[in-house]
C-alpha cells in the first residue's frame, strides 16, 4: 500500500503549516549563523543519524493521505523520533518530502531518524498472513476473512463455489476484503491458464469448470499430497467407464453445503436420488464445486497418473488402500472392518 503526501494547497490551515515550514528552515538559518554553515550542517546531520528512542518490536501505521508534517508529528508522538522539526528539515533538504510512503512498518530498537526515513521512503510495509486452507467452501472462506481483524470493508457476496484458490496471502494492514477475494479468484484463474495447455490427452471432461470440480471431490477424499494423484486416477478411470464416483464427500456436500455431520452418512441418504450431489445416484460429476481445491489437487485431475485403480477405502491409518478390481477392494474393506472392531476393543 503507498501514497505520496499530497501537493500543499491554498486551504484552511494551509497558512499555518507553512509558518511551521518556515520555522524549520528558520532554525536551519539560526544554526547557520550561529556556528557557520558547515557547523551547523554537521550538527544537523549528527543528530538526524544519531540513535533514536524507539523501544524494541515497535510499529507504526501512517494513514493514506499523510504529510510530512503529520508524518513527522506523528513519529515523535508515538516515541519513534526525538525531534520531529529535524525530521522535516533534513527530509526537506534531501527532497525526500514527497517519496514517504503509507502504511504499517516496523521500527527497529533504537533506530535513528535516518534509518526511519529510509524505512518509510522504501515501501516494505508489514505483511500478514491470511490462510484459507485447501478444501473449505467459498462460505468459509469468506468467514475466515471476515474475521481477519487486519482486513476492511465488507465483502458484498459469497463467490460461486471452487472459484478461490486455497493458499497463504501475505497483505497490508488495511486491505479491503473484497480486494483480497477477487485476489484468489485471479489467482485461480492464472493457475489454470498456466496448467490447462499442458493437460493429459482422452481426459473424461471438456471444460475448465468440469475440472474444478473433479478437482474439488479428490481434495475432500483425501488430505494426503501423495494420495491426491491416485484419488485423481480412480475418478478419471471411472468416468472413462462410465461409472458412477460413488464419493461420500458429495453427498455431504449435498446435505449441508460441505459443513461436517458430525455422524456417518445414512443409508437413507446414500439411497436419496433427490440429493443432486449424491454421486452414488447420478452419473458423472456433481452439478458444481463441493469446495476450493489447491493446487496440487487440480494439477492431479489435469495430469492423473496412469494406473488401472478402479476403487479406494480408508485404510484406517488416515491413509487409502487401492484396487483394481472388486474383488480386491472388499479385501480391503473386510480388513478396514477388522481394525475397526479391534479399535472399538
């Protein structure tokens, strides 16, 4: 975030601030007369680099639209400076009056009116980081914003779902959240114009969106970075055959918009072909995103690895056994029910 300090005006309070302008340059002129030039320079000079009174793990946050003299006035009375009339003098003299930039910076202990000056001038403002984590809704995503009590203003509508991408942005104090969540949806929309060129041939979808929300189911079955691309070739290989996803994170999604349960799903609803998201009912892929998939679980849907994986199951050890056939996975599942009952033991 930066502004210059705006171009001093014919206004009310402009006569008054130029008078204080003046007696800055008038104490340059006493400080001249008085020692000579040079001594007076060197004095000036001295105390501009001299150490300053800044406590340790200090910051400031200067608002847009800040002056030099409110700028300067404003680091004194915080503690930052010892004298703000020096600090508008030699920023003055250096031509530097114009080039201070808002925002919230840190202070360094002790720093002097010359590394305050520099600090300012060079715009590295104090940045926070806000995280939406890979698979939550554009509802939750929006929460996770309004609570940031570094962000402003209000964000006007909940985004369509899956068109955020899920990571760490660093902001300054102050950013609006609106700008903030526009930020994600381009940031999506840069990933794809990077990935979807370079995608695997006889993929079972044609479009962008079709593959945010492939995408989107393989980052709710699986949390796992090394499990993503295999979850990625199960479904990929099912809709070549025409299979159904059969994925419960679907139906979840369909009951209560991706907000957990708390409970197992029912055989009611794994039965209910009203639910539009149910993938054990429909065929293909549901009718919009479940979630906000990241990065690496879009570049699995556009890139799947080629495996003959028709089937998964938990493992019950957070991870997923795979199969090719059937018949392997109720192996798989008669083992999952295994570890179950010794657990409940």
């Amino acid at each position: 975030m930066s502004n210059e300090a705006p171009q001093p005006k014919a206004k009310k309070g402009g006569l008054g601030r130029v008078f204080v302008w003046l007696g800055g340059i008038a104490l340059a002129l006493a400080l001249f007369a008085a020692g000579g030039a040079f001594g007076g320079w060197v004095w000036l000079n001295n105390q501009f680099e001299a150490d300053g009174p800044a406590g340790p793990e200090q910051t400031v946050l200067l608002p847009r639209g800040s002056g030099l003299i409110a700028i300067a006035s404003q680091l004194e009375r915080e503690g930052l400076i010892a004298d703000a009339q020096i600090f508008r003098i030699m920023v003055t003299i250096d031509g530097g009056d114009r080039s201070l930039r808002a925002g919230e910076f840190a202070i360094p202990e002790a720093a002097s009116m010359a590394d305050i000056y520099a600090i300012l001038q060079s715009g590295e403002t104090i940045q926070h980081p806000i995280t939406a984590a890979e698979g939550l809704t554009s509802a939750m995503i929006v929460d996770i914003l309004n609570e940031a009590d570094v962000l402003t203003g209000e964000i006007t509508s909940v985004p369509p779902e899956g068109s955020l991408l899920p990571e760490t942005f660093l902001v300054d104090r102050g950013t609006d959240r609106q700008s903030l969540l526009n930020r994600m949806a381009n940031a999506q929309d840069e990933l794809l114009d990077e990935l979807w060129p370079s995608r695997a041939d006889d993929l079972p979808f044609d479009t962008r969106e079709e593959a945010i929300i492939l995408a989107s189911v393989v980052e709710k079955e699986t949390g796992i970075g090394s499990e993503r691309g295999l979850v990625a070739s199960v479904f990929v290989n099912r809709l070549r055959r025409g299979m159904r996803l059969q994925s419960d994170p679907t139906i979840i999604y369909g009951i209560s918009q991706g907000v957990s349960l708390g409970r197992g799903i029912r055989r009611s609803e794994l039965d209910n072909a009203d639910n539009p998201y149910n993938t054990y009912q429909i065929d293909g892929l549901p009718p919009t995103p479940i979630a906000n998939p990241g990065p690496d679980a879009i570049r699995a849907v556009l890139n799947p690895p080629d495996t003959d994986y028709l089937f998964f199951v938990t493992d019950g050890t957070g991870g997923h056994a795979f199969s090719e056939t059937y018949a392997e996975h109720n192996v798989h599942v008669q083992a999952l029910r295994r570890r179950e009952r010794e657990q409940r033991r």
